[in-house]
C-alpha cells in the first residue's frame, strides 16, 4: 500500500496543528510514529484514504461510529436539520424529544442536561455532586479516562490511602489533592480509601465496564459493592457511560448490569457522530444546577439543533430489534477466529469482548486490571497495528484500545479482517 498523499497532508499539518492532529491519540507516536493515515471518506464499515486505500474500520471514531460512517438514516436527519438553522440558543422541541427517548432508555436519568463532549459531562457531574454533598474529595479507579479536566487527570498516589499526583502538566498538585485513585476492581482497596477520607469524599466516579485500558467488565458484585459502601457513607455514585451507554445494550450499562449511579456522563454514541456530551440523574441531586441552584453549568452551543436530531436518528437506527445480538454475533465470530489464529501462529495474545468491542492484548495472561493492560507488549502491537493497515484493517494505534464492530459490518467484513489477522500473525511468527 502506499501512502504516499496522507505523508504529505501530514506534514503540512505539522506546520500549521500543533503535532499534526487535534486529539494526541490519532498521532501514532504509540505504535513507532509515522504519518497517521489521513481519511477522506467514509461508507458503512469502511474509509477510504486520501491515496485511494480502502479500510475496513474498526476505530468507528473511538466509538461514536456504532451505526457505521455516514448513516443514510442520520445523514438525512443532519442535511434537514441544517436546513432550519443550525444554531439557535433559544429552546427547541428536538432536546425535549431526545431528553425523553434517553430518559426512556434510561431511567436513573430523572433530570438530564446537554453539553457539548464527554469532558464537560464528566467534569460538571463532579462539581453537581460536590454541590449536593458539600464535599471535595472524589475517588476514581486507574486507568480509567474520564476526559481531560484537572480533575480526572490524575494518577494514584503510592498506595490505596494516598493523595493523587498530577497525570499532565499544568494540572495544579491542590486540584490532584482532591483525588483518590484506586485499582478498578479491587474492593477492598476502595473500602480502604473511603474509610480513610470517608466525610471528605464527595463521589466515586467510575466507569461500569472499563472501555479505556480495553474492554474491562466489573468482578461479580464490584459494581453493587461500590454502591453501598459509597452510599453508607454519605458519597454520590458517578457512572461515566461515555463509552458504554447504547454500546452494550439499548440503554445504559446501568441497565444491562441492573445498578443505579446517582449521576451519569454521556457522550460519544448519543450524538450519531456529532459533539455532544449529557448528564443526569436523580432529580433532588441535578436541582443544584442552574437555573434552580446554585451549581453553574452553561453552554452556547449545547443541546445545538444538529446534535439532538443527530442523536434522535442514531437512536432511532439501533433501537431495531436485533441491533445488539447482530453485534454480538459478528464479535463472536471475529473473536473465535482470532482465537483460532492466535493458537496456530502461537501468538502470545488474548482477547477481552462484550458483543460488538473488543480488545486483542499481545500478552498470555487473562486481563481484568489497568497493570495487566499496561504491561501487554506494545512493541509486538505496534507491529501488528502497521501490519493490519497495510492489510486494509483500520485500528486505533493504542495497544489496548477497543475494536468497535458497527452495525453495518458483515459476516464477510469479519472474514476479511480474519484474513488479514492471519496474514499479519504469519509475519509476526517469522520474527518472533
Ligand atoms: N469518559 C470516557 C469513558 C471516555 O472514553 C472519554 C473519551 N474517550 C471521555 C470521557 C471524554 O470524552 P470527550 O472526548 O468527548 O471529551
């Protein structure tokens, strides 16, 4: 394959966007540098490059894209919104019809708000949860992203009991003070970490199944436990479903686990690829928000017109019977194959997959905790990452970031990609 127009797009966007992308983890400094494809078109399951390749996608934009690129269904709900003015700042009637389809999916949202990306939703759960418990101090699992406020950019201190540091620089040490990071998973590090700041603790923020050191899912009773130790101690529930809301199931995966946060972040999947971001939950916590208290959230362009009826049209796509066994299906047959091909080329690697996402690790051991993820063999992914693109397969060049399969892959897709995982493990066992 050549790329020959993607290098020199992308050194002209090394002169003019800082580090030549706008989110770092498009650059593919992870995966031994190089110039990341630069995509012109999308269609269903597959991108077509600015040098004509054709891909078949499994980035989906990180996960928004569940309803494959370039929807017709969406598409023509955008082309008509845009038709009607494409920015009000007034009220419309699309932000009461999407409210109530998420509220209807979603029950724990009482009270919902719309903001403009993941970050902000996060961000502001935290500050409607300090407001509501006159409380500081949150708790966060490692290796979870929660956006990239102060707040969540934070690393554990040394121990369970300790203090965050700074994770990025320019994040103040006072604001890090204010957060306690313990290992996903592990209880008793939790119990530990509330008894010992217990009325400082304002919130436990977590993400229900982890999508952001691979797919993760909760230990048997991790999600209920965290529940009522927070609960017992007067400290609010904070779900980021940012990448699990609509992923799973059609709804939360609150809903498909069957346990209630006090408060949920959204993003991603609800804007059918447009910016958004929304949070909600109990009605008597999300009245600290202005206009009713005193909790300050705005936006100019939140709930936009184009964002709702984008969000309204996605919703509309996957709440068709069938939608998720379909993703399940196509995720079960990638990952058996892979399986299959991990044992024949004898690839130290293993697969974590919940229905449609997925994530291949290039270790032996089974991986459940953000350590495990991390010491998974970023050289041999790097390889594999380059191999799959010349391939015709499009990854995330992160070592463990989720393969997100879209509702208009195929059975075919799936075979395809087979192959070029088989090619690319060949190669790998050559020179292992
Ligand atoms: N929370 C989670 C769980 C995420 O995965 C992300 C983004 N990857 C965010 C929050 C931040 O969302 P955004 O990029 O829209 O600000």
């Amino acid at each position: 394959m050549k790329f020959t127009e993607s290098e020199r797009i992308q050194e002209q966007a090394n002169q003019y966007i800082l580090g030549g992308v706008n989110s770092p983890s498009r650059s593919y400094k992870a995966v031994g540098g190089g110039a990341p494809v630069v995509m012109e078109r999308g269609d269903g399951a597959y991108f077509y490059d600015v040098d004509g390749n054709k891909y078949i996608d499994y980035l989906a934009a990180y996960g928004p894209i569940i309803a494959g690129h370039a929807h017709p269904h969406i598409t023509e709900a955008i082309k008509k919104a845009a038709e009607t003015g494409i920015l009000y700042g007034t009220p419309t009637k699309h932000e009461v019809t999407f409210a109530k389809m998420l509220q209807e999916a979603i029950p724990s949202l009482e009270k919902v708000r719309f903001v403009n990306s993941g970050t902000e939703a996060v961000m502001t759960t935290i500050r409607v949860a300090r407001a509501y418990t006159n409380r500081d101090k949150i708790i966060k699992f490692a290796g979870c992203y929660h956006g990239h406020s102060d707040l969540v950019l934070v690393a554990a201190g040394s121990g369970p009991s300790q203090l965050g540091t700074p994770d990025s620089a320019g994040v103040p040490k006072s604001v890090a003070q204010e957060v306690i990071t313990v290992p996903f998973n592990d209880i008793e590090s939790f119990k530990e970490a509330v008894a010992h700041f217990s009325d400082q603790i304002a919130a436990v923020l977590v993400e229900p199944i982890v999508g952001n050191f691979g797919i993760v899912e909760p230990a048997p009773g991790f999600l209920e436990a965290v529940n009522d130790i927070a609960h017992s101690n007067g400290s609010l529930v904070i779900y980021d479903e940012v990448i699990t809301a609509f992923r799973f199931c059609y709804g939360g995966a609150q809903d498909m686990l069957g346990v209630t946060p006090d408060l949920t972040a959204f993003g991603k999947i609800i804007g059918g690829g447009l910016p958004i971001g929304a949070y909600g939950g109990r009605q008597d916590i999300m009245e600290q928000v202005a206009p009713l208290g005193k909790a300050y959230q705005a936006g100019t362009m939140a709930g936009n017109p184009l964002s709702m009826q984008a969000g309204i049209a996605l919703l509309e796509v996957i709440h068709e019977a069938g939608t998720y066994d379909y993703l399940d299906k196509l995720g079960r047959q990638l990952e058996d194959g892979i399986n299959d091909l991990i044992e024949k080329y004898n690839i130290p690697a293993t697969i974590n997959r919940l229905k449609g996402a997925m994530t291949l690790y290039f270790t032996t051991e089974k991986v459940t905790t953000y350590e495990q993820a991390e010491n998974t063999d970023g050289e041999l992914f790097a390889r594999f990452f380059k191999l799959m693109l010349n391939e015709g397969i499009n990854l995330a060049p992160s070592k463990y970031e989720a393969w997100f399969i879209t509702i208009r892959h195929t059975e075919e897709d799936i075979k395809q990609t087979l192959i070029a995982v088989e090619n690319s493990f060949k190669q790998l066992s050559l020179v292992k």
